[in-house]
C-alpha cells in the first residue's frame, strides 16, 4: 500500500521510501523514512497536496510524491508510543538554569583580542530571527554572502564587542537540497565559525535534533539552544537537560527567545565554548548493537580510510564519511579519492546496505533518528496535548478548510490592501504630506529672505524638495504593506497559501512555494527576487523571478494615484484595484506561454513543513520595518535625490549651459526626443512623459516627481487625454523594473538574463499599452 490510499485518520508505517535524488534525500532528512509513524490529516482544499504528521509535526507533500512511499498499517495503538503521562519527576530546569556542562572548564582561553565568530543555525521556524535579535538587539549588519544574494545578517553580541553572530538560513539538514542550505552548509565549513549556536525548536525536538546530530559532525565548539521552552513547559512538559547534556556531549540552553528568557546564559556558555575551544565529546552515534552494527562498522570503516584525505581537503572526518555514505557529489569531489578508494568505498557500504536491509542513505538517516530516539525517550516528557497545536488545528479548519481556503485568503489580502492604500497608510500619508509642505513652504519663504541665488532657491524648492517630497510621502504605505506581509509570514500563514495554493500554480507550471515572492512582489521587488532562493528547483525559481515583476510593487503606487486622481477621480478604488488585477492577469498569460515553451517540463515537488501559528514578535516586525525604512529613506536620499537633480539640471539649461526660459529648448528635451516617436503610437509623445518614464528606470517613485519638476504649474490633463493616461498606467504597470530590481535579477540569474527582462517587458508593456489606448479610443 501507498501513503496515496491511506485514509485520513489512519496509522501506518512506512516501509520504504521510493524516488531518488536530492528529494529523496530531502524526505529521509525530514524524517520520512522506514520505520516512522505515519498519518494523514488533510488534504488540500483542491485535494492535491496532503499534510502529514511525522515525528510530531506536519510535513505537506504531493500525492505524486505520497504514492512513492510504501506503507502498511501500523499495529494497534502502542502504549509505550503514546504521550507518558507519568511525569518522571524530574523538576523542570526553569529557563536559562541548565547548559553546566563544559568538558574543560577552563585551560587556554583564545588570545585575547581573537574575533569569537559564531554561527546560529537551525530549522526554519525554529526562532532563528527572534534569537538573533535578541542576542545583538539592533547592532545588526544586513548585507550578502560573497557572491551570492542570500540575505546574510550579522550582529556583534550585546555585551561582547569582541564576538560577531551571523544569522544563517533555517536548514533542515546539511544535505545540499536547495540553494539556502548550500550557504549554510559552505559558511559552517570554509568560513570555519569559532563556535555553533543551533537552535533547536523543543516542541518539535525530535526533527529539529536531526540537524544537531549533523552538525555535531563539524567538530566545531557548539552549544545547543533549546527555544520555545515556555510552551513546553506551559503545557507540562519537561526535558532533563542534564541528561540531554551528557548524551549530546555539548551545553544545552533551555531558552525562550521571544520572552527573552535564558538568553543571557545561553551567551555565557556560547563564549565560552569557543573562547576554550570546547569541542563536542561525541560525534559517535552509531551503536555497534543496533541492527547487528552493519552501519557501525560501516561508518568507522569509512571514518579511518578517508581520514587523511578529509585532512587534505579540510573537513572535519566524521562528517566526510557520513555524507560519503549518503552518496554526496559534493563531499566526494572535495575528498579527491582516487577511482580505487572509491571502489573500496562502494564495497564497504554496499555491505553495510546488504546486512542492514535499508539503501545507504536511509541507513545513515534511520541511525541518526533512532538516536534521537533514544535521546529523547531517556529526557523528554511530552506533554499530553499541546494547547498551540490544538490552537492551529482549530484555526486551520477554518483557514485551510475546504471551501473557505481560498475566500478566506482573498479576504485577507483584500482588507490588508484596503487598510494599507485606505486607512492606516493614506491617512499617515496625507499628514506627512501636509507637513513636507509646510517645511518646504518654510523654506521657500526662508531663501527668499535670505536672498539666495535664484539657480540655487530653485534647485532647492523645485527640484529637491518636491521631487523627494512627492516621492517621501509614501514611506508610510510602504511599511504599513510591509507590515502586515511580515505578520502573515511570521504567524505561519503564509506557508499555508503555499499549502493550498499548490494545485492551481501546478496548473501553471510553479510550486505552491512560488506565491511567497509573489506577495512580497506586492511590497517590493527586490526582496521578492531574493526570497526566491527558498525555492529548491531551479527552473521554479527562474520562472518565479520572471513573473515578480509583473507584481505591483508600492513604488508604482505614486503613479498610479497621481494619474488616477488626475483623470479619472471617480472611479479611483476601481482603477487602482484593476491595475494590480491586470498586473496578475498579466503573469498568468505569461507564465502559461513560458510552460509551453521556454519551460517545459513539471514543477518542482512541494515538500513543506506547516508550522504552528504563533503570535508574531513585536520586536522581529519592528526590527524588520525599521530596516524597510531606513533602506527606503536611503533610496530617497540617494538615487532619487541624485535622479531629481540631475533631471532638473537637464531641464534648466541648454546644450550650451545656458539657462532656459522654456524647459522645451533643454537638453532633457533633446535627449527624450529620441525615445519619442518610439512612445507617441501609445499616445505619450510628449518628451517629458518619455523623461519621467526613464528617470521611472532609476527608481519608479521619481516618474512622479520628475513629472512634477516638469509640469510646474501646468496642469498635466493638458498633456494627456483620459486614453493615453490609461495606456500611460498600462505601460508603467509593465515596463522594466527599476534599476534595483534589476541588479537583483542580474545576481539571481546573471545579465543576460538582466537585459532580457528590460527589453521584453519594455516590449510587452508597449503593446499592452497600445491594445489600452486602441480599445479606450473605441469609447
Ligand atoms: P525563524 O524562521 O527560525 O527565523 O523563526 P522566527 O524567529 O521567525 O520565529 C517563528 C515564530 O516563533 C515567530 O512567530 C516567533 O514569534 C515565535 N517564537 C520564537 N521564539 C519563541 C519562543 O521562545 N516561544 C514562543 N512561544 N514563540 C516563539
Ligand atoms: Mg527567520
């Protein structure tokens, strides 16, 4: 039987677990693998993908995927299985009580003076961002690893000048599956950290352990931060970390990181273990009883013969052998084995898999679970129920309901559109407004005074203050929208809309997971580019760059509304809603023609764990605005303001650097001239459209404020008639991304792909725009 014809309800065991390949390795890693429990609790709404419970937690998969997986049905209730309710009477350690455990001491500390690296890893979801933030407050650093966009946070943690922590992206293991993980797994092996903080999500232990187990392989100092402890122990449960201690060979941490509690003593030990250089005790797992010790033998047979070349290649040998065993490309490039040792190799673990009964790499898999098993069985006591599970299941029948999903999701993104471009956003606009008018009233009245030169009061007022002005109203709807996008990320409903949302981009060639750039696209483009690298396929993430841009982001916002209000003010909801619709509309047309032929072939498959909900952190959502903020307010102080002035330079004196009196005889004029006849089929052959069009290209906020420094005075409906102001929307809806987005994509995909994107959307946007203009005309 396959894990496709099991009921909802019902228990089985997995017997063995089919496919190949990263994924396979990927299911083995999450915990799918021979032996394990399993239960379907839900289908999809469109009945494709289904959630799973594992180990304790919900996995989603595809029913392609869930017909790979033999079962049979698991034997009747186990009482031994089942939640003990015996306490064990072990007293709980409270939070930031435990982690005593230091095999030195004390000995020869690091020089003094020596950079304490450490890297925080752990799963996604596991409270890597609130632990971060808590550990460096706002002492942070965003930028890129080394020639990759993959965000790379660093901080310096408060209270120790001498350290720094970089954040890493939540993996599940150190298996290579997408291209996240390969940046972590590379920064914990070449970047050599001084010391590992894993966090680990306790009420999800046995999963998360997995991770643990491999990166106590790396032999680097570690200490291990057991989160969400207040749920745990809220709900009656408990973990023996004295115990847990001793088993692991490494600190453990009970922490909260959200109620900021044990995170002091977490640092304590974390300095500590690396200022001593305190390596794991254990990194030997395998027990020479189990299973008649064939993965054992396996493993040290392996561990002695490739320990010299592991030596060479530096990495750490326990380590190298395991991921030989799994078959890891990677690993074995890195080892330079001759073609004999590798034969050796193949030997030895093909006798392992014969005496073992399980391939290699669900023997190596099966062995680390069975350890964690032992683990916890010996420390945790789980509790009865979990009162924020029952909380998520209750939450989840509604929200991922069969016939309320997709309403449901509608609903919400139309109140957060509503309450960000209606209530909260406008208002705080309209204010802001008011007062950038007031200090540029001020200040007019202020050079006037003080007689300054006219080229100058004119630099100042016309061109800085009104085009950053126009533009710095708008920081407000900005971090409202990306406010409530971080609250649905954070929460965890988020990964439900990947969830559900699965079958129907299916249909047009994505992955369920591709709606998550989608929505950030909303916001802004270039974050919605970089989130694509959670995305494990390839051709997925290509095909998800491509569409993002069609995606309104808030920088189009201005134009909208200034054109909108212009032109059409009775019908403003309207317009503006259809101009987001038409931009989806839009990537659906397109993504539909690119599966018929730039991409062929099926998405990627839909492996994805569910969290519970949870309360988003105050701190991570302030956090996160403040540097949505400040990178916007730069923008404006850079770009735009350099974008501003070099427009109004352009329009305020001729080829020979004189003065104009009419903006007409400029040299932006000269210069726009060219693009010209190009836009006036579309109806926007006036020059300064075509200027405030490009200098749209820098940044699209100054479309509006170069119109502004243009029109001065002048009523822009002179310029335009109500159906070239629609093909006018049409066309900046469409037309390249700003020069931002583009270097993102550049990053992603490199520049050829870059100039692509600029010219064919450049061309979709003028024919979109003209098929506008031609159908308006009609009326
Ligand atoms: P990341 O995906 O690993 O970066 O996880 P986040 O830091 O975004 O946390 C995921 C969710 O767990 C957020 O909603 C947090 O507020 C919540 N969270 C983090 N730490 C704790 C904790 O110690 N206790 C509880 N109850 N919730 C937490
Ligand atoms: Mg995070």
């Amino acid at each position: 039987m396959t894990l496709r014809e099991l009921q909802i309800g019902n228990r089985a065991i997995i017997t063995s677990v089919g496919g190949d390949g990263a994924l396979r390795q990927h299911f083995l890693d999450m915990g799918v693998l021979p032996g394990a429990l399993v239960q379907i609790t839900k289908y999809a709404p469109m009945g494709d993908p289904v959630e799973i419970l594992i180990h304790g937690y919900k996995l989603t998969l595809r029913l392609s995927e869930a017909e790979k997986i033999e079962v049979e049905p698991a034997p009747d209730e186990d009482p031994s299985e089942a939640p003990s309710s015996k306490s064990k009477n072990t007293p709980h350690p409270g939070l930031g009580e435990g982690g005593k455990f230091h095999p030195k001491g004390s000995g020869d500390p690091l020089p003094s003076g020596t950079k304490i690296t450490f890297a925080l890893v752990g799963n996604q979801n596991s409270g890597k961002t609130t632990l971060f933030n808590q550990l460096t407050g706002s002492n942070q650093h965003v930028g890129n690893f080394p020639g990759v966009t993959v965000d790379r946070k660093d901080g310096q943690i408060k209270g120790h000048p001498e350290t720094s922590v970089t954040d890493l992206p939540g993996i599940y293991s150190m298996s290579p599956y997408s291209s996240e993980e390969i940046v972590s797994r590379n920064f914990v092996l070449n970047d050599k950290p001084r010391g590992i903080i894993n966090i680990v999500d306790a009420t999800n232990i046995e999963r998360n352990l997995y991770l643990t187990m491999q990166l106590l392989e790396m032999d680097t100092p570690m200490v291990v931060a057991l989160n969400m402890m207040d749920e745990v122990s809220a709900n009656g449960g408990t973990v023996d970390i004295n115990e847990m201690e001793s088993m692991l060979g490494v600190p453990v941490v009970p922490i909260s990181a959200s109620k900021n509690k044990g995170v002091d003593e977490l640092i304590d030990h974390a300095v500590h273990v690396a200022s001593f250089q305190e390596r794991p005790l254990r990194q030997d797992f395998c027990d020479e009883t189990d299973n008649g010790g064939a993965v054992h033998r396996c493993l040290h047979a392996i561990s002695l013969f490739v320990e010299d070349h592991a030596k060479t290649a530096g990495l750490p040998v326990r380590f190298a052998a395991s991921k030989l065993i799994e078959g890891d490309e990677l690993v074995k490039e890195q080892l330079a084995l001759d073609a004999n040792e590798m034969e050796t190799i193949e030997h030895i673990v093909l006798q392992m898999e014969k005496e073992r009964g399980l391939d290699r790499s669900a023997a190596i898999a099966e062995m680390r679970y069975s350890f964690i098993h032992k683990v916890c069985t010996a420390t945790v006591t789980k509790p009865a129920e979990s009162r924020e599970r029952a909380r998520s299941e209750k939450i989840d029948r509604i929200l991922t309901g069969k016939f309320t999903a997709i309403p449901i999701f509608i609903l919400i993104m139309g109140l957060v559109f509503w309450l960000t471009f209606n209530v909260i956003g406008a208002g705080l606009q309209t204010l802001l407004e008011k007062l950038i008018d007031l200090l540029t009233g001020a200040l007019d009245v202020a050079l006037t005074n003080a007689d300054v030169n006219v080229i100058l009061h004119d630099l100042i007022i016309k061109g800085i203050c009104q085009g950053v002005g126009s533009v710095l109203s708008f920081l407000p709807i900005i971090v409202t929208l990306f406010f409530f996008l971080s609250i649905l990320e954070d929460s965890g409903y988020i990964a439900r809309v990947a969830f559900f949302m699965d079958k129907l981009l299916r249909k047009l060639g994505l992955s369920g997971r591709s709606i998550v750039p989608m929505l950030i696209g909303f916001g802004c483009t270039v974050p919605a580019v970089m989130s694509t690298r959670t995305l494990p396929s390839e051709r997925d993430r290509k095909m998800t760059i491509l569409l993002t841009p069609f995606m309104s982001c808030t920088a189009k916002l201005p134009i909208y509304a200034f054109f909108v209000d212009a032109f059409f003010p009775k019908y403003k909801a309207l317009i503006m809603i259809g101009l987001y619709v038409l931009g989806i509309v839009t990537a659906i047309i397109v993504a539909a023609v690119f599966k018929g032929t730039l991409f062929k072939g099926e998405a990627a498959p839909f492996v994805m764990e569910l969290p519970v909900y949870r309360m988003p952190g105050a701190k991570n959502v302030a956090l996160l605005l403040w540097d949505k903020a400040k990178d916007f307010l730069q923008r404006a102080f850079s770009i735009i303001l350099i974008a501003t002035i070099v427009v109004w330079a352009l329009q305020s004196f001729d080829l020979q650097f004189n003065l104009v009196a009419d903006s007409k005889d400029s040299i932006l004029a000269f210069i726009s001239g060219g693009l010209v006849p190009l836009l006036r089929p579309i109806g926007l052959g006036d020059w300064r459209i075509a200027t405030s069009l490009i200098s749209g290209f820098m940044a699209k906020e100054s479309v509006v404020s170069t119109l502004g420094v243009l029109f001065e005075g002048e009523q822009i409906t002179s310029a335009l008639s109500s159906a070239t102001a629609a093909s006018l929307l049409v066309f900046s809806l469409i037309y390249t991304p700003c020069v931002a987005a583009i270097a993102s994509v550049k990053r992603e995909l490199g520049g050829k792909w870059a100039v692509t994107v600029v010219i064919w959307q450049c061309v979709l946007a003028w024919i979109a725009a003209l098929i506008t203009r031609l159908i308006l005309m009609l009326f």
